[in-house]
C-alpha cells in the first residue's frame, strides 16, 4: 500500500471523463516509466499508455506513483519527461496522470502510439467535423463502464 493519499472510492462515483482543457486521444500502447521514490530509490516499471494529448497522458499501472513525482515515460520509440499529477486506485491498478514538461509536448508526427483514437471524429451525423459547432459535453461514466472499457483494451494485448 503507498504512503501517500490515494483515491479509492470509484465503485459509486462517476468519474468526469474530461479533465483536460485540451483533446485527449485515447489509445493503448505499453511504456517503461522510470521515477525516484521519496528515498532516492529508482524505480521502472510497465505501464499501458490510456490516453494522451499535447500536455499530457493517462497511465494505468499495477504500481503507485505519489503525486508531484517526476517521470521519464519510455516508448521504445523515444521518451517524455512530466510529473504526476492525480492518482487513482481503479479496477486492481492505478490511474495517474502525467502532465508532461514543457519542450516534452506530445506531437502525433514524433510518436504515434498504438490503437490511437480521436473520439471526436465521432461527429453527430450531418455535423462536419472541422468547424463543428460545440457538441454537448458527454456523459459522466460510472466506475462499472470504465472497468468494462479497460478489460476490452486490455484483451486487445492479449492476442
């Protein structure tokens, strides 16, 4: 168990899917991530890449990474640098997210992970998708749908 606060009750609250002021993509691409433990230990660990945009991603991990910690986020391909800032338990891991430092902006020409979709091409039927009017933000999701979400990304792995 981490010695630091930890938000755990995902089982009945809804969980506001749009936290960013920016377009995320959400995709599911495995990373290394590397950090510093509050004694100087060096840790690496898996994790799989949920979501990303411009300023920063989304990490599952069976692992715990205390808020305000520093991360190099590895992708076989090149790497990023941020700082955690939210933790959640959810579904037997943890969520965090990484708010990436400036110069180490995510740029899709750099890397481009794996199963990477945009869920705003997902236009209403007659509404274009460049110059869209604003759509209706979406609906908050339970924990139950989050869950259901992860364990179909996760079987795509698996195969």
């Amino acid at each position: 168990m981490p010695a630091f606060a930890v938000e755990h009750d995902m089982t009945t609250k809804p969980v506001n899917v749009d936290r960013r002021k920016e377009p995320r993509l959400l995709c599911a691409d495995l990373v290394t991530v590397h950090w510093l433990d509050e004694h100087g230990g060096r840790h690496e660990s898996v994790a799989n890449l949920e979501d990303v945009s411009h300023r920063g991603a989304c990490l599952a991990m069976e692992m715990a990474i205390a808020p305000e910690s520093e991360v190099r986020i590895d992708t076989g391909r090149g790497h990023f640098l941020g700082s955690i800032r939210y933790l959640t338990a959810f579904a037997g891991s943890y969520l965090m997210g990484v708010q990436f430092q400036p110069g180490c902006e995510w740029e899709q020409s750099r890397y481009h992970p794996a199963h990477l979709f945009d869920p705003q091409s997902l236009a209403a039927p007659g509404e274009a998708a460049a110059g869209a009017k604003e759509r209706e933000p979406m609906p908050e999701l339970c924990a139950d749908d989050l869950q259901r979400l992860l364990r179909i990304l996760r079987s795509d792995f698996a195969r």
